[in-house]
C-alpha cells in the first residue's frame, strides 16, 4: 500500500515554523527534566510488584537498555537533526509505513507519561492540602493549564522554566538523600528482598524503565537548537549519566528507611512519606512535600514541550491532520498540537479515574505508556542498525562506542518488557486498552493519512538519502 505526497509550498512551511534557543544546559535541562518525576512518583509501584530486590536488579537492566538506546539516539539525532525524532529516524530507514508506526508509538507514550505525573501531582497536593480524592481531577485540570500556557508563550520561556524546576528537583532529591542517610537500615526496612522471586524482577521493568522514560525525547529539539549536531549528544549523554545517580540512590534510600518498601510502594506520595521519617510530621515537611511538586513539575513541562514537537512534526508531514502543525503566529509554538494532546491525555487518566478498578490509576497508566514507550525503542533501535548497515553515507558528527551491539541489546530488553506488561494482571487491561488504539491508529494510516502526506522536511531528507543509497 503506497503513500501519496504533496509538495510543501513556502505558504505552507511558513505556517509551521520554530525559533532556535536551546544550548547544551537546555537540551541536557530539558532531557533530566523529562524524567525526574520518577524519583517523586511512579517507580514505588514496582516495590509491591517485586519487592525491593527485584526492583534494584530491574534497575540495573534498565540503566543498561538505556545506555544502548541513548548512544544510538546520540549518533542519529546530529545526522538526522529534525523535529521529528524517532519518527525521522524510522521513515529514512523504513519508509513512512516505519516512520508512522514509530512516531504511533511515541506519540502514545508522550501523550500519556503527562497524565501519569499529573496524577501524581495531584497525589501530592491532595495529601498537603487534605483535599478529597473526588478532587484529584480538579487538581489535574488546573496542572494542565498552567504548564500548557508555560509552554504556548513562547520556546524561550519554556527552556527556561526547564532550567529552573530541573535544578529545584534535583535540589529536592538532594536534601532527601541527605536526610535519609542516618535512618536508613536496609534489612529492617526492605526485607524480604524477592517477596515474589525471580519473577518479580521481570514486573518491575516497567516501574524500573519509568526512572529513565523521557531522555530520548531530546532530538524532538533539534529545529530549536543553536547545533543538534555538537549539543545534542552531549545533552543526551549528560542527562543519562544524571539519572543513573538520582536513580540508584534514590531506590535504595527510599526502600531504605521507614516506613518501609511495602508503604512507600503503596503510595500515591513516596517523597512525602519519606520526609515525613526525615523531619516528622509537621508543617516544614508539607512544605517541602509542596516544594517536592517541583519534581513532578519539571517533567511534566518537558514532557508536554515533547508531545508538542511530535504531533508538530506528524501533522506537518501528514500522518496527523495537518491543521494541528500550525504554529503561533508571534510565539512560534505549536499551540494546536499542544492544546490537542493535553484534551486527550486528561481525558485517558479522567476515564480511567472513573472506572471500576482495584489498581491505581497512576500505575494502569504508567504502564500504559511504557507500551508505547519500549515499541517505540525497538522500532528505534532497529532503525539505527538499518541506518548504519544500509545508509552509511550519512554524516554522522557522533559515533555510538556501543555500536551496534548496544542498539541490539537494548532491542532485546525492550522486547521482554513489553512482554512483561501483559504478564501483571494489576494493569494488563490497560496495556491492552493502549494495543487497541495503537491498532486503531494503523487502522487510520491506511483508509486515510497514506493518502494525505506532505513532502515535510523530515520526508524530503528521507527520500533524498534514498536516492543515494540506490545509486550507490
């Protein structure tokens, strides 16, 4: 089934244009940022699932699947220096069918990793400010405006604001381990290590993966940066040596101290209840739970500026309508496609929120949007091994050390985490939900968008090294 394209005319590209701000401290603000929620929120769910064992050895797996996938995504993003990230990576290796699939299945995870922070922003201001859960939607609603207004204004101010609460959370997580340092006592707190053997490792992949989801989102950047092709692998691979620290302490601190791993895996505020051991039950620690939000801030901005790029960069190139790629006429955001996908992930945790479940709503979509997440990894990986197998013409400005070697071990992980997701009967009728509209999404390409494509530039560069490659 073949694509039909259109020419993008100069009107057309005119409508859709970015403004170049971000230098290395941004991109590596932006990286961090995007994924420090899960030291606030998210990665707890994996202490009841495994214990605190399984989560540590899960950890471990994950910290090298990220490291195949962030030096591969630190080779392709200089040679491939688009706004469509992973989209642009697939489509130059396989074509709009691959490219649309990838861009599908970041385009699911960036969608809902948001309304999984904002459920636990919700979490923690409920738990300050003693609110009923009957308000959490209300707490979501209000998170969703301000950020997405933070990020309509303009890329400067977005950049900025992720300078900022990246440093804060990182300042928060600081004072937690510091504080956490004379009460811990591992064995007394974390015991048993394997509650549920070796398969607990297997279910806390998912919960293991979410202290790092968000990092590969940088080369969504790469039309707003000064030179992807010198920044960009340093902000990847700068953000991804951070999160290694912030993650391993983390874990162990937090399973660490009291009120123990059963608790704190429970909790829809792990931060707080450890605060609370730290410096008691007080006013001074429902304000530094307050100031934790910042942690929950900083990703939840970033990750809103990526869905942005990406349903910017689909809908430029047709795969998305295409009226959701016009950008601000004075700010240059895309305030369509930003609007757009906040509607539909807080409609996704409101629906949720509203059903019959006896899981929490933070962890169904969590695991949810690491579904997409790791179909997105693989298909990226093996966009990398084409791209260096088939398209070696390309400049590459950086060359991954773990070649690729790192790109297949990181394919092999990702696959047993997605299996995975079907495994726990907690969540698997979520994951299930989000393989039903990835189906629907295919389903859509082929009666309508294959026939509506736009010759973007992530499209022109793709046909372009194709050319070559057929020539050569």
């Amino acid at each position: 089934m073949k694509a039909t394209y259109t020419p993008a005319d100069a009107a057309y590209l005119a409508q859709r244009q970015l403004r170049r701000h971000a230098r290395v401290l941004h991109l590596w603000a932006l990286g961090v940022g995007a994924v420090i929620s899960g030291d606030f929120f998210g990665w707890n769910f994996g202490l009841v699932a495994g214990g605190f064992g399984g989560m540590l050895l899960a950890t471990m797996v994950m910290t090298v699947m990220y490291a195949g996938l962030c030096f591969s995504i630190a080779e392709m993003s200089p040679a491939l220096p688009h706004t469509g990230g992973a989209y642009s990576f697939a489509r130059t290796a396989m074509g709009p069918w691959g490219g649309y699939i990838t861009g599908l299945a970041e385009n699911m995870e960036y969608i809902l990793t948001p309304a999984v922070i904002v459920v636990g922003i919700g979490g923690y201001l409920g738990a300050i400010f003693g609110t009923p859960p009957s308000w959490e939607p209300l707490w979501w609603l209000m998170s969703y405006i301000v950020f997405v207004a933070f990020n309509l204004w303009g890329v400067e101010l977005s950049f900025r604001v992720s300078i900022w609460i990246t440093i804060g959370a990182l300042a928060v997580l600081a004072v937690f381990w510091i504080g956490a340092i004379p009460h811990f006592d591992l064995h007394r707190w974390a015991a048993p290590y394997f509650p549920s053997g070796g398969r607990g490792v297997l279910l806390n992949l998912p919960f293991a993966l979410w202290l790092y989801l968000g990092i590969e989102q940088l080369p969504l950047a790469a039309e707003e940066s000064h030179d992807p092709r010198r920044d960009m692998p340093r902000g990847i691979l700068y953000g991804l040596v951070t999160l290694i620290v912030c993650s391993f302490l983390t874990v162990i601190l937090s399973a660490g101290i009291a009120p123990g791993a059963a608790k704190v895996g429970a909790s829809q505020e792990p931060l707080f209840l450890s605060f609370q051991t730290i410096f008691g039950g007080g006013l001074g620690t429902r304000m530094l739970a307050l100031v934790a939000c910042i942690g929950l801030a900083a990703s939840f901005h970033t990750i809103i500026y990526a869905y942005g790029r990406q349903i910017y960069s689909l809908s430029r190139a047709g795969y998305f309508p295409s009226w959701l790629s016009v950008t601000h006429g004075r700010h240059k955001t895309p305030h369509r496609a930003l609007i757009a996908g906040s509607v539909l992930g807080y409609a996704v945790a409101v629906a949720i929120h509203f059903t019959p479940q006896n899981s929490s709503v933070g962890a169904v979509l969590l695991n949810m949007a690491v579904f997409g997440a790791v179909l997105a990894y693989i298909l990226q990986m093996i966009s990398f091994i084409l791209l260096r197998t088939q398209f070696p013409h390309i400049e590459r400005p950086y060359v991954s050390p773990m070649g690729i070697a790192g790109a297949v071990i990181a394919i092999v992980i990702a696959t047993v985490t997605l299996v995975t997701l079907f495994l726990n009967s907690d969540y698997n009728k979520g994951v299930i939900g989000a393989a039903i509209w990835f189906v629907c999404g295919i389903v859509y390409f082929i009666g309508h968008a294959r026939h509506k494509l736009v010759l973007s530039p992530e499209e022109e560069f793709a046909m372009t090294h194709r050319r070559v490659k057929m020539e050569s």
